[in-house]
C-alpha cells in the first residue's frame, strides 16, 4: 500500500510560481509511475503531467505544456510539480497520483491511478 502526502500549495499572484512536493510511503516506490491531477468544485478530476518510473519520460497536458514541469527523486520518494507562470485558471487541488508500471503513465483518467494522497490547494489570483 501506497501512501502519498502533497505539501506545497498556497496563494500566490498570477505569473508567479509554485513548486510541490508528493512524498511517497512505499519503499520500493520507485517501480510506481506518479502522477499529478488537479480538480476545481463541480468539475472531474483531470490530468496535468506525469512522469514514467522505468524512463523517466514525461507527459503534459496541453494547458500546462511548457509551464509546468514534473520530476521525481527516488532515492529520496519524492515527487514535484513545478508550476511557472501561473494563471488564475490554473487555481484547484492538486492530487499526487501512483500507479504500478504496468500500466500507461499517460492514462488521463482517475480511475487508472491506483493510490492518492489527499490534496493540497493551489490558488492564483488575478
């Protein structure tokens, strides 16, 4: 069993940055693909970016291409999320994702991720 603890969030101006962690319980966390999703009230859960365990390759939706960026230190179990020029649109709770490697780390959908941490909120004001 998984378990994932976000940090990081909190209010800051647009254009600004913001960089999260996800800390990983599992000692063998490295083999698990990670991902971040974020979800705003009354809106699904969506993908932003993750990052394969075996390549350390990368898949970004198109909202946050070249803004935001993902990376993981294993040695450490850690995950980031590194967000740049932020908007107000980019304002929600952010989700730390992990799935075994055997599954597609671009899957765009929740219910391919099997572990979750509990969320912490990133606001972008105008």
């Amino acid at each position: 069993q998984v378990q994932l603890v976000e940090s990081g969030g909190g209010l800051v101006q647009a254009g600004g940055s913001l960089k999260l962690s996800c800390a990983a319980s599992e000692r063998t966390f490295e083999v698990y693909s990670t991902a971040w999703f974020r979800q705003t009230p009354g809106k699904e859960r969506e993908l932003v970016g993750s990052i394969a365990w075996w390549s350390g390759n990368t898949y970004y939706v198109d909202a946050v291409k070249g803004r935001f960026t993902v990376s993981r230190d294993n040695a450490k179990n850690l995950v980031f999320l590194q967000m740049n020029s932020l908007k107000p649109e980019d304002t929600a709770k952010y989700y730390c994702a992990a799935m075994p490697s055997s599954k597609p780390y671009t899957a765009s959908s929740p219910d391919m991720w099997d572990y979750w941490g509990q969320g912490t909120q990133v606001t972008v004001s105008p």
